[in-house]
C-alpha cells in the first residue's frame, strides 16, 4: 500500500505534534506516525514560558492548558553554588516577560501531549496512533522521500512525502541517516526518579517553583505536579552511578537522605508504587547533540537531534522551538519560495545556536564553587548581552534569551490574539467539527470539511499573526529572518551591518 502527503512526522511527542500542526494550519497534507497510544508516561514535566506562552499559543491550545489545572511556575528555586542559602528567581521579574503571561507550567506529560496530539488532529493533521515508523525510504541521490511503516494491525505500508522529520525522541533509530550523534563529554550523568503524594511544598508565592537542590553527589528535582502529587529526581554523576546496583529504590532514598533540603521537604510523604507514576526509574547517556540536523528529504527535531541534562528544564523549549524552526522551513519549500539549502540552513543555524546557548550556560552553571553573580555573569557572557544584574539569566532560562523570537516574549494583546486560534474556530459547533474533521481526515471522504477547515485556520492565523509585528533583524549576516504570520521564512528587509560569531 503506498499513500502520498507533504510531510511525514515521526513521534507524537511535543515536537512531533507541534511541527505537525504548524504546517497543516498552512494548508498542507500531514502524516503522523505515533507509535504508542496516548497517553503514555514521560518524564520532562517542568516547561519555560516560551513553550507556554509562545508556542502553545500559536498552536491554540492556551485555553485548553489553563482548563487543565496544571501547576503554575512562576519561576525557580536553587540551592545551588557557594551560598548554601536557597535563591529564586521571578520570570515576572525580565523586561522580556513582564506582565500576566510571566509564568509556564508543571505537566503531567501524559495530559500535556495529549493536548497537544488532539490539537494536531484538528488542526487537520492525519494522525496515526499505534503505527511504527520502520525506516525511511531513499532514492537513488539519497534523498529521503517517505517513510515505510507498520499500522496498527501490523500491515506495512509505504508513505511518499516531499519531506519527512524524525521527531521520535532520545531512542530514535532513524537519526542516523542525519550525520552523527556526539555524546557530552561533560554530562555524564545518571537521573534516578519517582513520585511521591504528601510531600510539602515551597512558601508561597514560590509553591509551584521548580526547585533544584545540589548535593555530594549531584542534584534533586523537586517539581510539584498537583496538590498532592510530586516528581523528584536525583542527578548523580558516573562515578555514583554503581549504587544504582543496590536497587533503585534503595538508591533514590539514599540520595534523598543525603540532601538535607529534599529530605526536609519529603518528611511524611510516601512514594507513589502504583499506577503510571509507580515506578522508579533511570535514564543514562542524556546529553549529546548530532553533528548535522538535516539532509535532503530529513530533519531532526527535538530529542531525535539533541538534549542536555535537565537543570534547566530545556528540553520541550527545545523540542517545540526546533519544530517551530522546521515548519517556517518546510512551509517555505512546500510554498515553493524558497531553496531547501536555504530554508532548513536557517533551521539547523538556529536551533544549533539555541542548544549551543543552554550547553554553554551549563558549563558555568555546574562550577557549584561559584556565587550567584558569577552565574549571572556567565549568562551575560553566552548570551554576549549587556543586562544589567539577572535579566540576561532569566531571559535564557525561560528560552526567550537567544533566539531573537518576538514570538516568545509577552504583549499582552498579542498573546490574548494568539490563544484564540484554537477555541474561535470550534466555538459554534462544539465538539461536532472536532470528530467531523478528525473522522474525516482518517476515512479519506468529506474532503470538502477537511479542506474548508485548513483555509479558515490558515486565515485566521495570517489574521492574528500579523498584527502589531515589528520587521525582525536576521541572527546571521546572510540569514532570512521570520515572515510576519510567523510560519514562514523570508528574506531581511534590513541586513545586519556587523558580523555575528558563528556557532
Ligand atoms: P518525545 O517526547 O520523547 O516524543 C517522541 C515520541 O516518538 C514518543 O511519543 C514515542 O512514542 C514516539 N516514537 C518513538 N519511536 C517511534 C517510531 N519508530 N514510530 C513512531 N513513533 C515513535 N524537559 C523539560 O522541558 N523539562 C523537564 O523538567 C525535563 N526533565 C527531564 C528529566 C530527565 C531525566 C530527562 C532524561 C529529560 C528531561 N526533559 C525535560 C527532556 C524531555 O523529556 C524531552 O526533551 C522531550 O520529551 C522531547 O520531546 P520530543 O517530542 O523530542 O520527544
């Protein structure tokens, strides 16, 4: 069996749904390949306001987020460096983020990628749970020009596509084809993590922080998930990794009695055994970044291309932005507008840029023999930026710090517009459209639907999209910078006049 689409995504995660979404809102054919049925367990449940703010509100979903009853993150609480006294920072407290959208959440990922996976679906995306990409198919220049997969009843099917984006996570088999995966040599570590009911929180106004305490060994992740569920997670280096051999659950209450402000925080609270949250888990080898983020027919987006260790909660900022990047560039050939050399060398420029600025940053923040200053400092630094005091800190740990998205910071008009993509479209017809077109999309009749749903999206976001924007500067002295609707790239009105060191 062979079936024809623009693009092919491979994984339902945030990045996969995300990319996925953004080029069926352009009035393209897209196939999405997920291998499990959701909702599954995943661990990445601390998100930054630029996944929050910035792309769920492209996507539509803010309405949905806020209905979910996700914890509110309003920033992070450190135990962390010289100073044995715990630290916070605001997000509120960046010029970049002022106002009523200075915050992000703390997830459950089994509800926050199924929000996101249903969005995909209505915004006209064929989405295919429990199908398994096998491998992707090359013609003879090694160009990828589809993907052959299994459906859910184990037939194997071929789908042809102008392009195909591997977005299917850390244990990806098909980023191979994209150059090489290089594995840090600076985080080596091992997380060690479970859940845990009863467990206290901060005082307010810091309840919903994430907090992260070093210790001997490493460091905790503290992140409360609802009033009474909480993710807790040990990052200990190689050389402890042995005592994992003790058995995990001995492991992670050894850790826990050796940092004094986790195990203060846990007294009385018991360790969730059953369920989805029931285990303890442990992840190894999770830093690393491919050499190369695309090829002609491929791109990599999310875990599939890079990751770093967690401190700062950067992996679906990554995953989304990476997706985000992707889709203007997709958009961009499938539009005809523009060469693939160009469009997707912005992408890999970008997204290499922004993992580069979190790597970086890293590489200061783990000198724990250091004071607070000095991190602020070596934000200043990575990001080249003359902030004065935590602004240019906050900036990067809330992803609006490098990539220049005017996208991700928050005006207030501009955010409110943005959120009403996903709910102005289905208000009238509530739930009907919904099954109509994802019922549609799936049994290939009603192409009428399907198709006067993509255009009124379409319309409606360039609507929303183009209000209020200011002309954006490229990031690079031949770069093309964003187009007004935001899903395309075009060509600088304006080029830079000085060099930007390249990455
Ligand atoms: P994923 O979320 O992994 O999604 C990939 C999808 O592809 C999956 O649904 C999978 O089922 C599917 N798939 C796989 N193979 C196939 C196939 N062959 N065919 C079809 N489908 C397939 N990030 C944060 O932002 N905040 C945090 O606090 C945080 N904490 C972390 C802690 C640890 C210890 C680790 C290891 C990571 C953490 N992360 C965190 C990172 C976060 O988990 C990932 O960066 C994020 O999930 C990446 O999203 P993704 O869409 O690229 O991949």
């Amino acid at each position: 069996m062979v079936e024809h689409f623009d693009l092919i995504v491979i994984g339902g995660g945030p990045g996969g749904s995300t990319l996925a979404t953004f080029v069926a809102m352009q009035g393209h054919r897209v196939l999405l390949l997920e291998r499990e049925l959701l909702p599954v367990y995943k661990i990445g449940e601390s998100l930054l306001p630029a996944t929050v703010n910035g792309i769920c509100a492209m996507l539509g979903v803010t309405d949905e987020l806020k209905s979910a009853g996700f914890v509110v993150k309003q920033g992070g609480t450190f135990r962390w460096g010289r100073n044995k006294e715990p630290w916070t920072f605001a997000f509120s407290l960046s010029s970049k983020l002022r106002g009523p959208t200075s915050f992000a959440y703390q997830v459950e990922r089994m509800k926050f990628d199924t929000i996101l996976l249903n969005n995909a679906r209505r915004k006209g995306v064929d989405v295919r749970e429990r199908h398994a990409a096998i491998d992707v198919l090359l013609d003879d220049n090694q160009r990828v020009t589809g993907v052959a997969f299994r459906d859910a009843a184990g037939r194997h099917i071929e789908g042809r596509s102008r392009f195909v984006v591997d977005a299917s996570g850390w244990s990806t088999t098909l980023a191979r084809h994209v150059g090489t995966r290089i594995y840090s040599q600076h985080f080596r570590n091992v997380a060690v993590f479970g859940y845990f009911s009863g467990a206290k929180r901060l005082p307010p106004p810091n309840s919903g922080n994430i907090f992260c305490a070093a210790f001997d060994r490493g460091w905790f992740w503290y992140i409360p998930l609802s009033d009474t569920l909480t993710s807790v997670g040990a990052v200990i280096g190689q050389e402890s990794s042995r005592l994992i051999g003790d058995g995990r659950e001995v492991a992670l209450s050894r850790f826990i009695q050796e940092c004094e402000p986790i195990r203060e925080l846990l007294a009385g609270a018991t360790r969730v055994t059953s369920g989805p949250y029931g285990e303890v888990r442990v992840r190894t080898d999770y830093s690393y970044c491919h050499d190369k983020f695309w090829k002609p027919g491929l791109a990599l987006v999310g875990d599939s291309a890079c990751f770093i260790d967690p401190v700062f909660s950067s992996g679906v900022h990554l995953a989304t932005y990476s997706a985000l990047l992707a889709a203007r560039s997709i958009n961009s050939c499938l539009g005809a507008s523009m060469t693939e050399e160009r469009a997707f060398g912005e992408f890999e420029r970008r997204y290499m840029r922004e993992f580069r600025y979190f790597y970086d940053f890293l590489l200061a923040f783990y000198d724990l023999d250091q004071d607070l200053d000095s991190y602020y400092w070596s934000a200043r630094k990575v990001l080249n930026s003359a902030e004065l005091g935590n602004e240019a800190f906050i900036q990067l740990v809330a992803g609006v710090g490098g990539s220049g998205e005017q996208l991700f910071e928050s005006h207030e008009e501009f955010v409110r517009q943005r959120a009403g993509l996903g709910s102005q479209l289905f208000g009238e017809i509530p739930g009907q459209a919904e099954d109509a077109v994802s019922g549609m999309v799936k049994s290939g009749s009603g192409r009428f639907m399907t198709d006067l749903f993509r255009e009124v999206s379409q319309v409606q976001s360039q609507a929303t999209f183009t209000t209020d924007r200011v002309p954006e500067m490229p990031l690079f002295n031949d770069g093309l910078v964003p187009s007004t609707d935001g899903f395309h790239w075009v060509e600088p009105a304006v080029r830079r006049s000085h060099v930007v060191p390249a990455v």
